[in-house]
C-alpha cells in the first residue's frame, strides 16, 4: 500500500476529529511495514494502537477505517449480497462490431462486475480525493473517474451509434444504460470519498465561520459550544508547554561555564536560575445588558473553560445592578453557569460608575500586584457618570487593567460611549466581536501573566 493513501487515511482520521501529530503518523506507517498490508486485523490493530490515544476517538477510527478501505469494494445490497447490476456489456454488442473497437473499450465491455470494481477502484486509488471539499464536486470527481478508466471511448462510441441505423440506435441506448450504470457505481465511490474528506473539510469551513462571525449570531450555530471547548484546549496545550518552559527557567550562563571548567567543557552541564511561581489572580467584570450579554456569555465560558492553565478567577457581572458569579461556577458547568447568571442580571440600564464602586468597596483588600482585572463591555453609560476615578484606584492597586469590547474601535466613543474616560487607566484594552479576536486576547493575556510588569 502506497505511504501516499496511509497519508490520505490518516488525514482523513483528523477531518473525522482525531488529533494526530506528524510524529504520531510517523510511527503508524512504521508500526504498519512492520506487520505488513495482507493481514486484515493485524492491518487495523497497528493503526488503532498508533493513532487512537483515546477512548472516546474509538468510533470515528473505527467508522472512517470502514469507510476508506472498505470503500473501495463493491457495494452491498440490502440482503448483504454484492449488486451485480452492472455485468459485463459484451452481449449488447455483435461479435464483428466489438472486434472492431479499441482494445481498451473492448476490456471494458467484456469486464464481468468484478473486473469492473477492480478496474474502478484503480483508478480511484490513483487520483487525489482529499482535494474534495464541497459537496458539489462530487460529479466533477466522479467524471474524472471514468475517465480514468477509459469510459471517454465509451461515450465516443455511444454517439457513433447514435448516428447509424435503426439496429446501431437500439445498441446504443442498451450501451447508454449499461454506461449509466458504471456511472453509478463511480458516483457511489466518490461519495464515500466525500464522506471521508470533505466532511472534514466543511467541519472545518463551519469553524472558520463560526470563528469569525459575530456573538450576536452564534446562537444559529449548535456547534458552537463544542467549539469553545477545543478552542480553550488548543489554547491549554499551548501555554502549558510554554508553562513547563517557564518553569524550568533561565539559562544561568555563569554557573553553566563556571562548572564546565572542571573537565574542559566536556559534557557541559546545565545549570537554570529559577524562577520564582507567581501568585496570579484574575478577576474578570462582564456587562450582561442586553446589548452585551452574548460577549460576556462566550468570555465567561471560554476562560473558566481554560481552568488548567488560568490562575484563580473570580467573575462579577452587572447591568443595572452588580453581583458576584463565582459560586454559579463552582456549582455547574459554565454553559448552565452563564446561563443561570443572564437570567439574574440581564437587563437594560447600564450604569458604569456604579458598578466600579460596588467593585471597589466588595474587593479592596484582594486588590493587589498579583491581581489583573478584565472588563468586558461597550462603555455605554447611558448618561450617568462614568466613575473614571474609581478605576484610577483599582489600576493603582492591581497589577493591569484589561478591557475587551465587543464593539468596533470607531464607535469607542460614539453616542453614550465613554471608552475614552477608560483607556487611560487600562494597560490593554482590545476589540472582542468573535471567537477568533476572544483567542487573540486570552492568549496575549496569558502571556502577560507570565511576564513580569
């Protein structure tokens, strides 16, 4: 088996969900010229070992596995028989006239329905399904397909006899049927090859989509949570390598050749000045009005969802009033967490200056170096003052201000917006209208957690 249809299986695996590293492909194709390509089982068994690290990902190998080799076989029939329909198409012909044809229509219609499988599924295996990305390219590939196997003669002899007499009429309409049913057959093919590559690829194209459109649209989409949840891993698995990295600290150059004198350099042994752990904490302040709530719903299920990698949080909301979240959290899941605090506090009249006091009075003590605040909100304050000295005292005391809004930059300080007041006390402050920009932020906030002011 060529490395080049493993590679296609195996990125088929990833369009099915399974995360796979180069490495780990790697060590299947290894595992799997080992055992060879003849025995069916121990075939399956040396990928299933190599590729599924899960239990959870046993069905989508198992179900692709079928699929791509599989496929490439008759169809069944509803009684589990192979479909015979196709047959060989010699008979429809007279003897002289088929003597006359090409050597390769000839073999095609003296092909009994195994010989034709076989001929279909070597064409197939020699052209690039994974290319497949919509569902509307299927009658391109499957007519690629036929032509790989040499139906273009076919169809060229298809119109000669339509041409002739009555009797060369008749046999074409018999050669036309028997044509439509190879086709099939191919189209059944590049179906199942749909199937494995090109569902991916839409998972794909709906993330991508998903990623970019804005908060206020994401409730069309029922993935969206799944979503979330991968991005929130990708990203955990991200900073915990640089976590580990972090950890291990600096390279202490003097100790390093300072020790090295004793035996010439040879092996040279590391020496790393530690790092000291940082005491982190973040305290995140989400606006849930109605015009805000489905940022702050995507925000709050996002970082509570990155809970391997994230310091203390603790979560406030507001709208016209202004409470403490965190024990919604510890109690449920975020997705029935967030839900549970929109009902509470969702609402209209947003009122900014307000909120920074409550904040203020309820948290001074916790206030400190190690503290990061995040606010997510429009900075519209309907009219009411907007408390820009109150957040003067929380950036003294903690150790950065964030500010995520949902909004474009132009409108910062359109209408009742007050962003302005706010930028000055905010180490960063960034748009957040999507997943992909809620990504950028998390991350960069993750990074500045592990660098020192």
């Amino acid at each position: 088996m060529p490395v080049r249809r493993l590679s296609e299986f195996i990125r088929a695996l990833r369009g099915a969900g399974l995360r796979i590293s180069p490495d780990e492909a790697s060590q299947a194709m290894e595992a799997v010229a080992l055992v060879g390509y003849e025995g069916r089982a121990r075939f399956h068994d040396a990928l299933s070992v190599t590729l599924v690290k899960a239990e959870q990902d046993r069905l989508a190998f198992e179900t692709t596995f079928s699929r791509f080799f599989d496929g490439e076989t008759a169809e069944q029939g509803a009684d589990g028989r192979e479909s015979d329909s196709v047959g060989d198409a010699a008979s429809i012909l007279p003897a002289d006239l088929l003597a006359q044809m090409p050597d390769e229509i000839q073999s095609l219609l003296n092909a009994d329905a195994n010989a034709l499988s076989q001929t279909m599924a070597e064409a197939a295996a020699a052209m690039n399904f994974t290319d497949m990305q919509v569902i509307t390219q299927q009658g391109l590939y499957t007519r690629r397909l036929l032509m790989s196997m040499g139906m273009g003669a076919v169809d060229d002899q298809v119109i000669q006899l339509s041409q002739g007499s009555a009797t060369q009429q008749a046999q074409a309409d018999q050669l036309r049927e028997w044509r439509g049913r190879v086709r099939e057959q191919a189209s059944g093919l590049v179906r199942r090859q749909f199937l494995l590559h090109g569902t991916g690829y839409g998972r794909e194209l709906r993330e991508q989509t998903m990623r970019a459109v804005a908060f206020r649209d994401l409730r069309e989409f029922r993935e969206v949570q799944a979503l979330v949840r991968k991005m929130a891993r990708r990203l955990a698995s991200l900073h915990q390598r640089r976590l580990k990295r972090s950890r291990r600290g600096r390279l202490d150059g003097r100790r390093t050749l300072s020790g090295s004198l004793r035996h010439d350099g040879v092996p040279a042994q590391l020496h790393w000045q530690q790092m000291p752990p940082r005491k982190s904490r973040i305290m995140v302040i989400c606006d849930v009005s109605s015009s805000v709530s489905e940022p702050a719903r995507f925000l709050l299920q996002f970082l509570y969802a990155l809970n391997d990698v994230l310091p203390q949080v603790r979560s406030f909301a507001f709208a016209s009033r202004f409470d403490e979240v965190t024990e919604d959290f510890s109690r449920y899941s975020p997705d029935v967490a967030v839900g549970r605090v929109l009902d509470r506090l969702s609402g209209s009249g947003t009122d900014y200056g307000q909120m920074f006091e409550a904040f203020w009075r309820r948290c001074e003590r916790q206030l400190d170096r190690h503290t990061t605040v995040i606010i997510l909100g429009d900075a519209r304050n309907n009219a009411l003052p907007e408390g820009a000295q109150t957040l003067a005292q929380i950036r003294r005391r903690v150790r950065q201000v964030w500010w995520l809004n949902p909004e474009a930059r132009s409108q910062w300080n359109s209408g009742d917006a007050v962003m302005d007041r706010y930028l000055p006390y905010c180490r960063e402050a960034h748009r957040c209208a999507n997943l992909n920009d809620l990504e950028r932020a998390v991350d960069r906030l993750l990074l500045s957690l592990k660098r020192s002011d």
